[in-house]
C-alpha cells in the first residue's frame, strides 16, 4: 500500500499494513524474564522450548476499538447484576456456583474478534493467562519510530505490578475483610506441564516481592485439614485459580471444593465467577439485548450487547433449522475451553452433529456474519 493510499488510516492501520518498524528484542526479553523469575535458565527452560509463546511482531489496536471493548464489558457486567439475568444462568449453573462469597474473578478475559466494523465478543473467559508474560513483553519491544513509541505507551514496569496486587487483595477483601492476606497459592492440574507455567513462576515472583508467601501448586496434591487448605505443608489464604474444572467436580479436586464449600479458602475466579459470566449459554442471553433491556439494562448498555453475535441453545425444536443453516454458524460446548470441540458449522459431518443435538451446545453466528 502506497502512503497515499493511507492518507486517511489511522495510526494503527498503518503500522498493521505495513508501516510499523517494531520487531521483539528476543535477548532484551530473556534478560527480563530470567530477571523477573530470579532464574538464569528461565529462558532455556521455559520460553526457548515454546516457540509460539511470543509473536515476533505487534498488532496494534485502534483506539475507538478499544473503547468498543470497554463499553461491551462494561455493558457484561452490569447484565451480570440484573436479578433476571441471575435467576436464568443460576437455573443452569451447578449448585457449588450458586452462593456469591464476594471475589469477582481474578483476570476475568473477554476474547473479541475484529471484523470491519469493529469488535464483536467471542466468549468470557475466567482462566485468561497472558498478562504477566505481556507485561514483560512490553518492556522488551524495540521501536524506531514516534509511531510506535505512541503506541507501546503502555505505563511504568510498577503499574502493572501494583495494579496486581491490589487486585488480589481486594478479591481477599471481598470475602475476608480486613484480615491479612499472607499465602497465595497459583493452582492448576500438574502446572509445570502447562503451556503457560512461564507465566506462573512470573506470577510467583512478582507477587512474593509485594510481601505474599506464594506457592505454585497441583490441585490434586491440595490436603483439606484442620479447617484449612494445605499446599506444600503451608496453609492457603487465597487460591489463584487457573483450572478448567469450572466446577470443582473432579475426584482429584475433592479438597479443594470442600474447602471452598466450606468458605476455608478464598477462590479467584471461582465456580460462581464462571456461572455469572462464562457459561457459553449466558451468551444466549448477552446477545438478546430485548430481553436485557426487559430486566432493565439502560438503553446505551444494551446498544453495545448488540456487538455480540447472535447465540442460540442447541435443543431437539431447533436442530433442524439450524443444520440447515449450519455453514453460517459456529457450534461450541456450553461448558468448554481452549477452543476445545468447537466446530464451525461447514466442517461438521452428519455423525458430529448427532453428538451436537445431544445435547450442552450453543450455536453462534460466525463473527464474520453476525449481523446475518
């Protein structure tokens, strides 16, 4: 594309069509990491062995695309406190997520597809990883031009960490008021196995130099005794959750949902996080903006749901009409994760879709036609 040919982008569509001179400086990255982990190997063991883990080059995003993002979440959120809302994703919700003990969810993530005219919401996420490996990340991009200097204005190294940790202990707050926050414990099924355990040595490091005892551990290896979660030998005050069991229903999870049920130990995200905001069946009622308006969500929050593509229940009513319309649509499990048995309607087969129409599936329309 020629300048003049952009004359009328903006600052990120230029630098995203080819006029951005930004690359990652992989060595400054490493030394920040292995200085963050207080590990000189951090790299060799855990980022050089995953390829993938960083892109070598930035995708900006515009300005008035964010601010569509921040109104939809916004708009989310607020869904999320209407009492109808509640009452309907409750109905569906496990009885473990039915009590709200006060933490909102500890990096909730809403996942967006761009499209031409802006953001459309995929799905709401209460494991998000990323943002301690992109905090450092930031700081490691090498830029060359005033362009992109604008656009990696992203605050001081201490922002973020400060903004962490009040995070945490706010969470803590909201079920324990003003007794001290001492021990954290960042939980996951056999965590150094999982793609993203960089991101929790990170975690561990960042939040131990604010004065936290913190652990990385093994769900299965959690003991509930003498009224308290057990983790290593040491007792857990607040419990990083990163699992995917959003419901605590494992055998291995046992003492983990029963100190829980008991109120023993703080949960972020926890089973009710997951039931107000990430079932993909809440997506049925986030993108029915004439049924939120009817629970009373104000008009302007409702205008920004109408940015979430249409969402539907797979039920035996419907099955028909929706196979017949399938190549315009996407098929996820209501409960799923990681992009795990989602189907896009013109890659399912007849013998998919009878497992589909069994049932705990939604269809979606495809981001590229959610206004169809």
């Amino acid at each position: 594309m020629s300048t003049a040919a952009c004359s009328t982008c903006s600052d990120a569509d230029r630098l995203n069509q080819g006029y951005f001179c930004i690359a990652l400086d992989r060595d400054a990255l490493c030394r920040a990491l292995e200085r963050e982990a207080g590990d000189p190997d951090f790299c060799t063991t855990f980022v050089r062995p995953r390829a993938n883990l960083f892109s070598n080059v930035p995708v900006f995003l515009p300005a008035d695309a964010l601010a569509k993002m921040q109104r939809i979440v916004t708009a989310i959120e607020a869904a999320s406190r209407l009492s109808g809302y509640r009452n309907v994703v409750l109905s569906w919700a496990p009885e473990i997520a039915h009590q709200d003990r006060g933490p909102l969810g500890a990096f909730m993530g809403f996942d967006f597809h761009l499209d031409d005219d802006g953001p459309r919401l995929i799905e709401v996420n209460t494991n998000a990883g990323g943002a301690f490996l992109n905090a450092l990340l930031a700081r490691a991009q090498r830029a060359c031009c005033a362009e992109v200097e604008r656009g990696l204005a992203v605050g001081t190294a201490n922002a973020f960490e400060d903004a962490v940790v009040r995070m945490f202990q706010e969470e803590w707050r909201r079920q324990r008021a003003d007794q001290p926050l001492t021990s954290i414990a960042i939980v996951d099924d056999r965590p150094e196995e999982q793609y993203l355990y960089p991101e929790f040595v990170l975690a561990k490091e960042m939040l131990h130099k604010a004065g936290l005892d913190v652990a990385i551990a093994n769900a299965a290896e959690l003991r509930y005794e003498q009224g308290r979660l057990w983790a290593g030998g040491k007792p857990v005050d607040l419990l990083y959750n990163r699992l995917v069991d959003f419901g605590l229903d494992s055998p291995e999870h046992r003492p983990l949902r029963a100190a829980y049920e008991d109120g023993a130990v703080v949960v972020t995200p926890n089973p009710h996080n997951h039931a107000l905001l990430a079932d993909k069946r809440n997506l049925t009622l986030l993108s029915d903006p004439a049924t939120l308006s009817a629970w009373g969500l104000s008009p302007e929050l409702s205008s920004a749901l109408e940015r979430v593509p249409r969402t539907v229940l797979i039920t035996s009513d419907n099955a028909q009409a929706l196979w017949l319309s399938r190549k315009q649509l996407f098929f996820k499990p209501a409960c799923g994760h990681g992009s795990k048995a989602v189907y896009r309607g013109d890659k399912v087969t007849r013998g998919v879709w009878a497992e589909i129409v069994k049932g705990g599936y939604v269809a979606r329309n495809s981001p590229r036609r959610a206004s169809a």
